[in-house]
C-alpha cells in the first residue's frame, strides 16, 4: 500500500490522522484544530500557495517517488513558448500573458447553458446529518463563489417535519431550507442541484420541486457514487427516529421494530441504528432494460417542466460506465458525474470503501477514451465532472486535462466541507451567542491559535474583504464565517490552477488538452493513455537536433 506524507515542513502543515492520496485524512473531524494543507487554506487563501518563511530558506521537491497508478503520478506539462487563449481583447504580448488573466469560467449543458466562475463542484450533501448541521456555510460559500452545489438524496425521506401523504411529499421544510439558502445569494453564476434515488423517487421529489421552484433547480438522477456500492445510509442513536425511519419504508438495521432489537438497545449492547436506501434497476437483466427505464424517466422529467437534468454514476467497471455515457449522451443530459472509488463519505462501511470499485484515475482513463468513441461517431457527448478524492489545485488541472474536451468540472467533496466545519468553529468560539446554532466545536480559540492567526475574523479570513466587496458591508452581517472560509480556500485553489495553466501557455479552459501532462511512470502511461515524461516531445526534439 503506498504511503502518504503526513507533514509538509515547507507549508507548514500536518494531518491529524492518516493521509489519502488527496492529502486530506481518512477520518476528517469537523472539530478538528488542524493544521492539514485544506484547513489552513480556508484561512490563509493564496498564502498556502508558497514555502513559509521567505527570505530565510529554499525549498526543494519531495515529490519524487513516483510508484503506482495514481493522480499523483500524472505530471503537468510546461512550456517555453506560445499563448493559447487569451480573451478579453487581450494579445500575446507579455505584459497580457500573466496568471491572473487566465479565466477559469466554465459552463455545462446542452440546451441551456450553465455557467460557473471556477470550474468545480460540490459532492451530493444529502441526509447525512453533517451536511444538515453545515449547510449555511456550505450553500452560501458557493453561491458567492459561483460554483454548482448539489442537495444530496434522502433529504426528505429522513426529515421529521416533512410530510407526506399517501406517499407524495406536502411539505418539505428541510429540503425547502437548503434550496433557499443557496438561491439568496445566487447570482447568475453555479447551480443548486437536487439528487434523487429510489426513495426519492417514489415520494415524489421531482414533482414537489418543479411545482414549488420551476426550472431554478437542477435536477440529478444518481446510478451510484465512488464511496460505496449500495444505496446511502446515515445512522441514528434513537431508537424511536428509527422506528420512524422504517415506517418511512427504509431499511434500518438492526430491525428496531423487533423486541429483542430493542430490549439490546435499552441494555446499551445496541447503541445504534443504520439506514439504508434501496437499490436501483433490480427488476432489469441487461442493459436495453436499463436504457429504456432509463430514457423514459428523463423524458419524464422533460414533460414535467425540469429544463436541466443530470446523472451521477459510480466506480461499478466498465459496461456502467459506458451506460452512463452513452445514455447521458442520447438523453441529451446537461451533465453527467463520474465517481471514482478513492473518494470519501460519512457512513460507507469502512471496508467496502478501500476494497471495492475502480480507482478514479482508472475510471476517468477510460471515461475520456469512450467518450471520444461516442464522439468519432457523430455523438454530441455529454459533459462531464471528475469525481473521487480531489482536494488541491494540481488535482482540478489534472482532471481536467485528463478528460478533456469533455470534462467541464471537477466535483469536490471532502475539500469542500473543510472550510464549511473550520469556520464554524471560529464563529461560534468567537461568539458564544451563535456556537449552538452554527454547530461550533470549539468553546475559545487556543493562545496558539490566536498569536497564529488572530483574534477577529478581518484577521483570520485571507478572503474576508473580498466578500465584504462582493456583498456589501450590511450583508456581511448575515453571512456564516463558513462561507467566507469556503471563497478563501476556492480563491487559493482558483490562483492555484491559474498558475499550472499559465506555465502550460493555456489561458482559457477550453484550450487545456491531455498533451498538458505526462505520466510519471510507465504503469500510468499504459492505464491512461498519458505518454511517460521522456517520450513527450522526443521526436520533435531529436528533429531539432538534427536541423
């Protein structure tokens, strides 16, 4: 198994726990006091960009042990020369040819576009009870910001207070929050996207949001995701919100309606419930069934009034993955997610998460090489988003890249959350007034803390006047200090890109190509497709050589 640093002396960071391959650690706490390279970032921005303490040493590379197959063994590609496109009026002269005037908007979909200002994307944050408890700072964050969110499934279903009546949703309070919170201070720019599974389905979901929103809402059919291969699940520690759960119809485990279940919990020897949603197509045998359910529920949705709809799949192997896209494609969807295993989640049973499924590198490969199948053959390809453990600026460019012309954004979960849960903390430690209702975890600020980074947010918060510029000096009242966090770590991660793409003389997404990297050994080259560093460029070299 291939091992992680778990300190940076350079940036100065350290993971609390272990390190995935994106940096982050398996287990992420939303109490945590740090200091990993995405915490740090959603308060320090662009800093966490360069080595600590300028002026006072050099910094060198660590990053050569270049073994498996990984993102991290894809290497970006740099130039010496050129300029590929400039917008704006702006010429390829070197005083237009800097970072900053690379532009990383983007946009998704077929008959309506959407657009998007930095080219990401939340993972689903459904019933999982700590996208409930962060949710402000998660939706407000990217709606100032500009980028899609997505309001994963079982919202609904797993909500007391929504009501439902010979099983069609009347009233959806928890739902309605999310989608409200997100549409305040959306601007033109991202997207809500609501997901929907089996249970969702059957209670109506859709028809609940077309009639109550219209066509302000994307609309998301989800095969499956890279963190798992069942339906979700949350868990509960009360025994009768699980019993309300299974009159709900989900499957909770253990049975809490059975009486020994029950005489176990009151003992403690059963302290917990888990819940599970249902597979989906389990009463289809080959995939002509799967296309035909497949295309009539979107058709379904297109008559219900829903102008954009999407289709989040998982890592299942190659026959899924060619469904999706070959459906999304015929379906003519706005977008379609493609989850790598690798990823992460809140209640995936641990073990199935490290040993099932494709690898996202894997999976992605493959997703740009059907899709360019599709596309030699006429096809209008759907637009796609990279998912599965991705936290820092070189993991958007080499996702890109990788699935490029196709892949529009990269689909972030984990990373996201981080500055959502960071700032939280900070609100609520620096006004105990607010703790409860924002979930902060912190009661006070360490000294350490404090003589680090501040005492007052203006101090804390890289990015807190640029949103105080964007929103207004009243506004900034109403805003979580979780939003602010989410725009600094997306204003570090936007200069972070910026800068790969102006070293590869690519300044406009649409220019950026799979000649924008090389694989760091042969094992990638041959799953990927991505040729090894020294063969890029050699025979153009040796014609130079020659002249």
């Amino acid at each position: 198994m291939i091992s992680y640093q778990k300190s940076n002396d350079v940036l100065n960071t350290v993971n609390r726990g272990n390190p995935a391959e994106s940096g982050l650690c398996t287990l992420c706490r939303s109490d945590c006091r740090g200091r990993c390279e995405t915490w740090m970032s959603s308060m320090k921005g662009r800093k966490l960009l360069y080595p600590r303490d300028f002026g006072c040493v050099t910094a060198g590379s660590s990053n050569t042990n270049h073994i498996g197959v990984c993102y991290n063994n894809l290497r970006v590609q740099g130039y010496n020369y050129g300029a590929n496109g400039l917008q704006g009026g702006l010429t390829n002269q070197a005083g237009d040819c800097i970072f900053p005037n690379v532009s990383l908007e983007t946009s998704f979909g077929k008959a309506e576009k959407t657009k998007t200002r930095v080219p990401i994307m939340t993972g689903a944050l459904g019933s999982t009870f700590i996208a409930a408890k962060y949710w402000e700072s998660f939706a407000v964050g990217a709606a100032i910001v500009g980028f899609p969110i997505v309001i994963g499934e079982n919202v609904v279903g797993v909500d007391k207070y929504s009501v439902l009546e010979n099983g069609r949703i009347k009233s959806a309070p928890e739902l309605e929050r999310r989608i409200d919170v997100y549409l305040r201070y959306y601007d033109g720019y991202g997207a809500i996207i609501v997901q929907m599974n089996v249970e969702d389905t059957r209670n109506g979901v859709a028809e609940y949001i077309i009639e109550k929103y219209g066509d302000k809402v994307i609309l998301e059919l989800k095969w499956g995701q890279g963190a798992k291969d069942i339906g979700g699940e949350i868990q509960v520690t009360s025994l009768d919100y699980a019993l309300f759960l299974k009159e709900r119809g989900y499957i909770v485990d253990p049975d809490p309606t059975k009486p020994e279940v029950q005489e176990a919990f009151k003992n403690g020897a059963i302290q917990s419930f888990a819940r599970h949603s249902r597979l989906g197509y389990t009463n289809y045998n080959n995939y002509e069934e799967v296309r035909k359910d497949f295309l009539d529920a979107v058709a379904y949705l297109r008559k219900l009034g829903y102008k954009r709809v999407t289709l989040k799949t998982g890592s299942y192997g190659m026959e899924a993955l060619a469904m999706s896209i070959k459906f999304a494609t015929e379906a003519k969807l706005d977008l379609l997610t493609v989850d790598g295993s690798g990823g992460g989640t809140g209640m995936s049973p641990w073990n199935m998460m490290e040993a099932w499924g494709v690898p996202s590198i894997n999976l992605h490969a493959k997703a740009y090489e059907y899709a360019k199948i599709l596309g030699e053959n006429g096809a209008d390809v759907v637009d796609m988003a990279f998912a599965g453990g991705f936290a820092r600026e070189d993991h958007i460019f080499k996702a890109l890249a990788l699935g490029a012309p196709y892949t529009k954004l990269v689909c972030m979960g984990r990373a996201l959350m981080i500055p959502g849960f960071l700032g939280a903390n900070i609100e609520g430690a620096l006004y105990a007034d607010r703790r409860e209702r924002l979930n902060g975890n912190w009661e006070s600020l360490t000294k350490a803390f404090a003589d680090e980074f501040g005492t007052e947010p203006q101090e804390i918060f890289a990015g807190y006047f640029d949103v105080k510029n964007k929103i207004g000096a009243d506004e900034m009242r109403n805003i979580p200090l979780g939003a602010v966090a989410v725009w600094t770590l997306a204003d570090k991660l936007s200069a972070g890109v910026q800068q790969l793409m102006a070293g590869a003389r690519k300044f406009s997404l649409s220019e950026l190509s799979r000649d924008d990297l090389f694989a760091a050994n042969r094992e990638t080259a041959k799953e990927t497709g991505i040729p090894y560093i020294t063969e890029v460029g050699d025979e153009i070299a040796k014609k130079i050589l020659s002249l």
